[in-house]
C-alpha cells in the first residue's frame, strides 16, 4: 500500500466542514484534536491551526505540512481497522511550535484513541 494524501482524500467541502463541526464528535491527544463523522463517502480528512495561536502564516503552513505528514505516514492504523466513510478533522491546539517527533507519536496516540472510540460505538 501506498502512503499518499491524494487529491480525493482532502476535505475540501465547505458544507461537510459546517457538518463535521456541527455534529461531530472528537478525541484529543494533546496537542491533536480530532473532530470525526460519519459519512457515506470515502475517508476524508483535513488539518487546521488556529490563527489566534499562531499569528504569522509561515509556522500555520508549517504545522499544517507536519500535521499532514503525520497522517500520511500513520494512516494505516485507520486503514487496519476499516474506517473508510469519515470525515475528519485533525485541528493542532496547542500554543507552541512542534517538531515532527512529537506530532508522529501524538498522531499515533490519536488514531489509537479514535479507533478505540469507533469500535466501542460500533458494539452498542
């Protein structure tokens, strides 16, 4: 399998971000937050970092470019449990700038909770 985040996986959709935030839920793995629906669609994903916690754009895209590298390289643990029709987002919260050591393992930590949260909701 390849390790991309390709075109069709982005979560452009203005509607379905008004959605996700509106009746989604989330998990958190400091300094990630996860914001997840359910959807009919293929598995759709996007990052975001707050503009109030980071003033200059350079460090957003910056964070925004670690953030999408630590999901492309840990989406096979989504992959392995089959969640193919959601929509997520993953928002940075914390205040400082990151290295990508500590986004890869708090991605890890997330998609960990995320998949344990699914599966808990799938046996109710």
């Amino acid at each position: 399998m390849r390790l991309t985040y390709n075109k069709h996986e982005k979560l452009k959709s203005q509607k379905a971000i008004e959605k996700l935030f509106v009746a989604g839920k989330s998990v958190s793995a400091y300094p990630l937050r996860l914001v997840y629906l359910k959807n009919d669609d293929a598995l759709k994903v996007g990052v975001s970092v707050s503009k109030r916690n980071f003033k200059l754009a350079v460090h957003r895209i910056r964070i925004k470019r670690l953030l999408r590298e630590g999901y492309r390289l840990n989406k096979t643990m989504l992959i392995d449990y089959n969640i193919e029709s959601y929509t997520l987002m993953i928002l940075y919260i914390g205040k400082e700038m990151p290295d990508f050591v500590t986004i890869d393992k708090k991605m890890k930590a997330l998609f960990t909770k995320f998949n344990d949260q699914i599966s808990k909701q799938d046996h109710k």
